[in-house]
C-alpha cells in the first residue's frame, strides 16, 4: 500500500531519512525544505521550497497532496509546533508537539524534569533570568562551569569553563547573551549519543555513535554542528561499558516515561547526548529530533523498513522487533567550506570524484546547471559502511578526499589512533 510521508528540513539529515524512507518503493515522498537539496530533490515527488517554520503554507501542502504522515527532520519547526498543526490537520508525525519538544528547546525545563522525577545523569545545574546573579554564581563557584543559553542556539551556543572561556569570559558571555541560561558543572569524560524511536511509551534505541564537534584534526578549533562521526558493529562504543549503556537507556527510558506522567507524551526520535564520566553517563542534553551527523551512521545501517517504523511510532505500538540494524561499522565524514565555521567559503564550485562504495548525503549545497556550489554550512557527507571500523573509515575517506573544490573534511575521525585516544582517555578519568 502506499504511503506518502511529508519530510520537513533540507539537511544532509533529512536527505538519510528520505533515503531511508525511499528504500521501500510504495513510499511517496514529500518535501518541505527551505533551500533545494539535490538528493531530496531527486527522491521526493514533490518539493515545497519554503521555510521550514511557515507552518500555514506546509500544512496547506500537506492536506492538499493527501499526506499520511509527516518526520520532523530539524529541531526550529518542532519548537514552532508543526507537529501541533499537522496532527490537528490529521497528519499524524513522528516528532514531539511543542510542549514534549522543550526537553531540547528549553535547557531549563530539561533539567528540572530530570530533577522532579529524580532521573539520573543530570549533573549539578542552576537556572538564572538577571546577568548579574549569574555573575554571583560564577565567581563563587569553585570549579568550571558550562554556559548555556536556556533556548536553541543551533548546537553552538554551549562555552565550557577550561576549554572555551575562563570565569571573566563566562561572566562576558552571559552578559552577551542577556542573563538567560543554565549553568551547570563541567563534565569531564568521553561523549557518546544514544538516539531512539519513541511511541510515546516506548523507547527502541538505535547503535551508539560518537560524533566530532571541534573543525580541526585532533579535535581542536571551534565547535562546529558536527563534522563526521562513526559506529561500531556491536553497536557499543569501546569506552562504553555495558553497565554504562544500560543506565543511559534507563535515563532516556524514564525520561520518556516522565514526559508521559506529565500529560505531554514523547513521539519522534529521542536524542540522548551523554559524557560517560568516572561517575558514569551524565546528560549532556537531550534533542528532540535526530543528531545531524549521527542520523546518517544509523539509518545507513538500517535494514527493517523505516516507513514501518514510523507506522507504529505513529500508532504508539512500537516494539525491538520492529527495528534491525546491520552489525557493521559506519564512518560518516563531512566535507565543509573553508574557513568553517567563522567565515565559510560559499559560493564555491566542487567537483564530486569517484566516491566508491560510500553513500552521499547533500547538505547545505546548492546545484546549479549541473555544478554544485558550497554554501556557509556543511556541505557534503560521504559514509562508509565496513565490516571493521578501518573498512568503513577507508571507504569514507577515499570518497571525501575524491571531491574538489574549496572545501575540507577531518582525515581524523573514524580511525584506530582516534579511537584509541578516545580509549586513553576514558582510562585517565577513570
Ligand atoms: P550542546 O550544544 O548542549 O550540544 O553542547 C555543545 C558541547 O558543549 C557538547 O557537545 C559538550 O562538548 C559541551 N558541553 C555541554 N555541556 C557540558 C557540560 N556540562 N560539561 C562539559 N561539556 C559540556
Ligand atoms: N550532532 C549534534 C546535533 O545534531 O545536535
């Protein structure tokens, strides 16, 4: 039978859900994206350019084309309440209504669920409106503090204590950005993301992925939306115990089940970014969608039919058997402007080489007469699927580095001496 999906968001993300939807050939996809991504494009039947928070025009799209269901790919038309809209208009999501989505739009709200409910994993924090009691907090604090800003920042809104500012530029920083945020005590360990289909009830977790935040080989230069991350075939990460990875599935399980509690259920893809400490996994933060780069590693990876995936998301009957990944390892690499992220190149032709046996997933690219063209954010995505993580790095290296133009990726990420430092590394804290 067919079903046609409304995928929202022109990201290399929502080109992995397309794909992943696309894989079943009764799917007729329907795309809402502010600028033409040419893989979409290329798998959608029709294409609305608009911004993806115009939620009147989208959802006039979607009844007048007849969807039967609607993936939120990107976190902005979430805290607009698209998902709101589009249910009442009979289009059921997979995403979170906009009160379920401030676990990621509202850094304060995220943390005093975790408190109210006594989940675990949620390190020590405090709430501030007014700049200078932020001040107070800091200067009297002993220890380093993450700063964030309590709404979206598009995951560049964090300055960490000891790595990006000292106590005077924290002091700075919340003053620049008017007094609103959360500070909270610096977690010190390895990051790992434990993302999961959520009906409301129930949590079914995908394979653990590591992403990259900072621009430069050696994870140093600024943070960035993410620059390539991998997985591994047993789905765990080696600095990741097994103890580790049951309590950060029960933290995501209780927040599922908090939210539920609360009268604002949770249906879409849960994102649980954790850093595993001494102490174990703390939450670093939760996002209501999927993780751009990680979307690409796990549904590169899929093997059940995502469109049934989403049908019982959508009927809140979701099981484990409903989801299967291949048991290989995944590198996803991003090929990004130069300059990135301060002062990108856009405007830049590329030439794709021959990418192998990697999959491409477009970004932030334009297409024009044949020639693709960066613009200010990242720009293509290449992923490798192995049987080894040095298979799967292999694939993804030969296929970015076959690209060019005025653009670059990390040579980094996905290899045995990352990993192995991540390793060490794990073993310092511990
Ligand atoms: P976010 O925008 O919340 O994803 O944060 C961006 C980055 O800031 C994270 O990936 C971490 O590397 C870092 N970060 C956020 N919160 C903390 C914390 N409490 N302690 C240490 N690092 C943090
Ligand atoms: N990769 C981090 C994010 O999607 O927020």
């Amino acid at each position: 039978m067919d079903m046609k999906v409304l995928v929202v968001g022109g990201g290399g993300r929502e080109h992995a859900i397309t794909r992943a939807l696309s894989c079943n050939s009764g799917v007729r996809i329907f795309s809402v994206m502010a600028r033409k991504n040419p893989g979409i494009a290329r798998l959608a039947e029709r294409v609305l350019l608009e911004k993806e928070t115009n939620i009147p025009k989208i959802i006039r799209f979607a009844t007048e084309n007849g969807l039967d269901a609607a993936v939120i790919g990107p976190e902005a038309p979430l805290e607009a309440g698209i998902v709101d809209r589009l249910e009442a208009a009979g289009i059921p999501c997979v995403g979170p209504t906009r009160a379920a989505a401030r676990i990621e739009t509202d850094k304060a709200f995220c943390r005093r669920l975790m408190e109210r409910h006594g989940i675990a994993g949620c390190p020590e924090y405090r709430v501030y409106h007014d700049p200078e009691e932020a001040r107070r907090f800091i200067e009297a604090y002993d220890g380093d503090l993450a700063v964030k800003p309590i709404g979206l920042t598009g995951g560049k809104g964090v300055r960490v204590m000891g790595e990006h500012v000292d106590a005077a530029g924290a002091v700075e920083y919340v003053r620049q950005i008017g007094g609103e945020v959360v500070l909270e005590e610096r977690l010190l360990g390895e990051e790992f993301t434990l993302q999961a289909f959520v009906d409301g009830k129930h949590l079914v977790p995908m394979p653990l992925v590591q992403d990259h935040k900072r621009a430069y080989e050696g994870d140093v230069g600024p943070n960035t939306g993410g620059m390539g991350s991998y997985s591994l075939p047993d789905h765990m990460l080696p600095f990741v115990s097994r103890a580790d990875y049951e309590k950060a599935l029960r933290i995501m399980e209780d927040t599922v089940a908090a939210m539920q509690d609360e009268g604002t259920p949770y249906r879409g893809i849960l994102y649980g970014q954790f850093m595993n400490t001494r102490d174990g996994p703390k939450v670093i933060e939760f996002n209501a969608r999927f993780g751009d780069p990680e979307a690409m590693n796990v549904l590169s990876l899929l093997e059940s039919d995502f469109s049934e995936i989403v049908r019982h998301i959508i009927g809140g009957d979701l099981a484990p058997s409903h989801v299967r990944f291949a048991h290989k390892a995944t590198v996803c690499k991003y090929l990004v402007p130069e300059g990135y992220p301060e002062a990108p190149m856009a405007r830049e032709p590329l030439t794709l080489g021959d990418y192998g046996d990697a999959l491409l997933y477009y970004a932030n690219v334009e297409e024009r007469d044949g020639t693709l063209y960066t613009q200010t954010s990242r720009t293509l995505a290449f992923v490798g699927r192995g049987e080894t993580l040095d298979e799967a790095e292999a694939i993804a290296e030969k296929a970015a580095s076959s690209v060019s133009g005025r653009v670059f990726h990390r040579r980094d990420i996905g290899t045995r001496e990352l990993l192995e430092k991540r390793c060490q590394h794990m073993k310092e804290i511990a």
